[in-house]
C-alpha cells in the first residue's frame, strides 16, 4: 500500500512539473497567485488543475463537470498524453519558426548594399 501511495505522489510531482512546463511555454495555462500554487491547463474540452500544496487534481469540463483524480494509472497515461501532445506542440512551433525565419530573412538586402 505504500509502495502505491509513493507511486501516486511520484507520479502527481511528475504531472505537476510538466503541467507547470507546458502551461507556460504554451500560454493555454496559468499558474494561481495564491498560496496553493495550483497549475491550470485547458486540455482536452476542459481544464486539468493540480494543486501542489493540498495535492490535488481535478478535471473540470466545459460542460460544468469536475472529477477528481487521484489513482497513480490515470495520472500516469495523463503524463503520457500531454507529453505526446506538447512535443507535437514543439515540433509544430518549430516548423512553423523556420517557415516565418525563411520568409523575413531571405528578403533581399540589395537596396541596401547598392546605395
């Protein structure tokens, strides 16, 4: 039983640094100002919300749902998932910087250098 319980908190500090990683890189999260900490990640038709200091995670659905997580599985396959999708993330924000790097620097410079 403690085994699983350490398995849970490991894997809640895992999720809540990605979270923390991804909400701010991505600017589609926010962390609160309060004491708690408590990180915020729109995802999934919905928002994830892990809160450090009472170590809490919740789901709270656009359509007014709300499900508390707290079994070590779920948090792992959440990890998993947003792993997935935030290195897609990086992927496309990086073609996307080549793309706009290409088309603003190959612009000519001879106007510049003829005068």
């Amino acid at each position: 039983m403690k085994k699983q319980c350490d398995d849970g908190n490991e894997a809640k500090e895992h999720l809540h640094k990605l979270l923390k990683k991804v909400a701010f890189s991505t600017n589609y999260g926010e962390e609160e100002k309060d004491y708690t900490k408590t990180i915020n990640l729109n995802i999934g038709g919905g928002m994830i919300s892990y809160d450090p200091y009472y170590q809490k995670l919740w789901f709270y659905g656009h359509d007014d749902s709300e499900f508390e997580i707290d079994d070590s599985k779920t948090i792992k396959r959440l990890v998993k998932d947003i792993e997935k999708r935030y290195k897609e993330f990086e992927m496309k924000i990086n073609i996307t910087r080549q793309k706009i790097v290409k088309e603003i620097f190959d612009k000519p410079i001879n106007q510049i250098i003829d005068e």
